[in-house]
C-alpha cells in the first residue's frame, strides 16, 4: 500500500501533508519546498512521518537486508569471543537480541591490557563520550524485559586529578536511552589500596538497567543466609511458626563478594579481573537457561565461563586474552547443582527439626537437600 493510501486510511489529514506525499512520488524535494514554498526540512519531516521518502522501498530493503545480516552473524558468534573492537562488535548485533548484558567497563585509568603500549588512557571527555556510545547500544541490543548489568568503579579526570565515580557520569546516560533503572548494587570487597589523605575504597558499583519490566527475576539463587533463622511469628495467623524462608533472606542490593587477590584461585594474569560470583550472581537473578548473556569487555572470559556452567549462551568481544578465555572455557562445564548460598547449616538444621516436629518432610527441605 502506498503513504497516500495509507494517509488516505487514516483520518483526520493535514492537507499539506497529503500534498508533500502526492507529490513525493513525482516531484523532488527542491521542487516541492520551492512550489508549496515550505523549507526542504519540513518535506524531509513530512516524509519520514509517512514513510514517503523517496526510494522508500529500498531503504526498507536495506534495512531488511541489514538485519538478516546480523541475525546471521549473531549466529556465527555464539559461544564464543570476538577479537574486535566493541563498537564494531555492537554493530553486528541484531536489534533486541540479548536478555542480559552484563560487564565491567574499563575505567580509563592508565591499566596496561595485553601487549598494547596504552590502552586505558583516554581523554576524560572523549572517554566519556565513548562510554556514551557504548551504553547506547547496550540498550539497542537488549531485549524488552532484558536487564544491562554494568559493573563499574571510579575513572580519573585528567585535567584536575579528580576521582569521578563511573556509576554517577553513566546514570542519567543510561536513563536517556530508555532504560528503566532498577538497582545500584554495592559490591563490597575486603581488600583494596591504602591512599593518603581519604579514605580507601572498599566497594565499587553495578548498576542495573532494563527494557521495561523485567522478564525474569529468580531470587532464590541470590537469597543469602537468614541472621536468625529460627525466628517465628508472635502474632497473626502464622504464629508460632519460623517467619522467614527456608532459601533464606530476600536478595539485597549489597553484595559481599571477595575480590581475586593473588593466590586466589579464579585468578589469571588479567589486570582487572572480576570473580564468577559476581557474573554468577547476575546471570541467575535476571535470565533462564538458553538465554543469551552478552559481555562486550570479555577480558578473562569470567561471564563467559559463568554462562557455560549455567547453561546460558554468551557471546562477547575483546582485543586480547584470546588464549586465556579459551583455556578458561575448555576446563567450563555445566554445573551438576544449582548453588542456593541462603542455605545455611543453622537454617538447614532448624527446618529439619521443624519437619520432624509436624511430622512431614516438606518440599522445601528435599529441595535443601538437592542444591546444597
């Protein structure tokens, strides 16, 4: 159907409007800004709003073509790790692709990655601006209802030395590409350095984005252990009985996760390495198995190694460590059990006792027994 067919479908119309689109199929754009004495933008505007541009129909096509081309890539780059850079790696990718895209940015601080003389020092304001353009096609390429994870610390700005914190220069980035904000995860860690004159760093931040309403939120993988699992009810219809979950507490947004110190034994010769808890804990709280997971900075292939073990599809790039992913992924296999870290042996042995004392095995505690 043609844009004056469709125009004449839809009522009320602007009887300029329907002029520019009649015209468009005869007529240029200089001629009818010149004739109806409007300016080549407002055509052009015109145009684009009723798909009457001209060559529509090729432009359509290109962009069918491009989009074939890119599922057909995607294809060819699952389960694996591109070496390339990421904005050429994005725009391979399909449109709305990935259910989550969890990473950790570099932090433009001087860090020396693979054999490159200088890798990491960026401009403030160029590296921020290519952060820019990074998120937004995290956003391009993640499902509705798929989540972006991005694990970030703090860059420095060169022109004063000042400390900027990741997370605050790429919220309202993140927001402005439609994006809907969920979580700011505190990732704690024991370890860190020692600097003068404030206090030293222990923890850094992930932000948590999705494409509307998260698709999937699986929490009890996440759940950590009760602090007083024996607590019950004091009141109500349940009381007298244990109040909390027997997977334990509801997950929050502070995370006590080790970082990799040197003997740990996660740890390779990446210079910033983040451990597989931390990818784990993403990948189970917001995905299902044969879901895809994304990491455009794979580094040592931690999200990948995460994915495999879980039962995801990955895919990812990055300019070095080829050897180091690939040794990684070889020793990967599907985990036999699904780890639930709220079971402890406290709250274990509390539902056991109170399974014995109603006189059932409930299913919550077979299900204990299985994952744990």
């Amino acid at each position: 159907m043609s844009a004056l067919a469709n125009m004449t479908a839809a009522a009320p119309v602007d009887p300029l409007e329907a002029e520019v689109v009649e015209r468009l199929q005869t007529q240029t754009y200089q001629t009818i800004s010149s004739e109806l004495r409007i300016s080549r933008g407002k055509v052009w505007s015109i145009a684009i709003k009723h798909k009457a541009r001209k060559n529509e129909q090729r432009i359509r096509e290109r962009a069918a073509e491009r989009k074939q081309r890119q599922l057909e890539t995607l294809e060819a780059m699952l389960d694996a790790t591109q070496t390339a850079d990421v904005l050429d790696y994005f725009d391979a990718l399909p449109d709305e692709c990935a259910q989550l895209v969890v990473t950790s940015v570099p932090y433009n601080v001087g860090k020396k990655y693979g054999d490159a003389v200088a890798t990491d020092t960026m401009r403030h304001v160029y590296y921020a601006g290519w952060l820019s353009m990074i998120v937004s096609e995290m956003a391009r390429v993640v499902k509705p209802g798929g989540v972006v994870f991005l694990q970030c610390g703090s860059t420095r700005d060169e022109v004063d030395g000042s400390m900027v914190p990741i997370d605050i220069m790429l919220f309202e980035v993140m927001r402005k590409t439609g994006l809907e904000y969920q979580n700011r995860v505190s990732w704690v860690v024991p370890h860190g350095l020692t600097p003068k004159r404030r206090l030293s760093e222990r923890h850094e931040s992930a932000l948590i984005f999705t494409k509307g309403p998260p698709s999937t939120f699986n929490a009890d993988p996440a759940r950590t252990p009760q602090k007083q699992p024996d607590k019950r009810a004091f009141k109500g219809p349940n009381k007298g009985k244990l109040s909390g979950h027997p997977f334990g507490a509801w997950p929050s947004d502070v995370w006590q996760i080790g970082n990799l110190g040197a003997n740990h034994p996660e740890k390779t010769g990446h210079p910033a390495q983040f451990p597989e808890e931390l990818a784990m804990r993403a990948v189970h709280l917001y995905t299902q198995p044969g879901d895809l997971v994304i990491d455009p900075f794979s580094g040592s292939g931690t999200t990948h190694v995460v994915a495999r073990r879980t039962g995801r599809q990955f895919s990812g790039c990055d300019l070095f460590y080829e050897d180091m992913r690939a040794a990684r992924l070889a020793e990967a296999g599907l985990d036999n059990i699904c780890r639930l870290p709220g079971v402890s042996e406290e709250s274990r042995a509390v539902w056991q006792a109170e399974a014995k004392v109603i006189g059932l095995q409930p299913e919550v505690i077979r299900q204990q027994e299985l994952f744990t």
